[in-house]
C-alpha cells in the first residue's frame, strides 16, 4: 500500500523546510502513487539538485520528477501554484468526483473542465471560481 498522496507532499514540502541552502517558497510539490514532480522556480541550478535530493529522501517516493525552473518568479510559476490550488480544493470538496475536473490555468485565468453526473444550478461553479488567491478569473 502506498503512503497517501498528500502525506507525501506534506513531508516532501517538510523536508524542504529543514534544508537551510533551498529556498523552496516557489516549489510546487505534487505526489501520484510514489511519484512526485516538482515544479516552479528556484534561484540556482543547485536548488534543484538540493529540491530532487530532498524529495528522494521521503519515505514513500518511489521517484522524482523535477520540472523546477532555474530563474525569477515568474508568470509560469504563478499559474502552476494555481494548478496546484485548484486541484487540491477539488479534490478536497466531496461534491466533485475525484479525477472528473480538469485544470488549466494561463496567465491567471482558470478554466475548469469536465463531465458531472448531477446537474447543478451554478451554485458549486460560482463557490469555487473565489477559492483560489491569485485567480485573474
């Protein structure tokens, strides 16, 4: 049996804060059955040697993904943060069926995606399009 997914990223984004030469404040950690990518920005190429060593040291990562970007904060690092978000409160909200929403986000803007078997009159479109901090829309 696999560690849960957000146990995962909880003690991988943990052990980021114990590592006093990685800034991780732009690191985006995502888990899927052992397997966790890392995306964002760091400042330095060595951030992301340090971000992948410290995530291979979590007990249940079977691997490591890094999609870190080596540069400043940029736009592409707000709209995985955003990515990020979003799938968390769905995943989290017991009215949406884990899996049947997608999420894309470009340049702030939010589209969400997907097929429901019950037919809502708005109400859990509208309460989830203010959820996320840092949405354009």
């Amino acid at each position: 049996m696999h560690k849960p997914n957000n146990l995962v990223e909880i003690d991988v984004r943990g052990e980021f804060g114990w590592d006093p030469l990685l800034d991780a404040t732009r690191i985006v950690v995502n888990a899927n059955a052992g397997k966790v990518t890392l995306s964002g920005v760091v400042p330095t190429y060595y951030e992301t040697v340090l971000a992948d060593e410290d995530a291979s040291r979590i007990g249940g990562v079977s691997a490591v993904d890094n999609q870190l970007l080596v540069g400043t904060f940029g736009e592409a690092a707000v709209d995985e943060t955003l990515v990020a978000d979003c799938t968390a409160a769905l995943d989290s909200d017991r009215l949406v069926p884990h899996g049947s929403v997608s999420v894309v986000v470009s340049a702030g803007w939010v589209t969400l995606t997907g097929r429901s078997a019950t037919t809502f009159s708005g109400e859990p479109q509208n309460m989830l399009s203010g959820t996320w901090m840092g949405s354009s829309g």
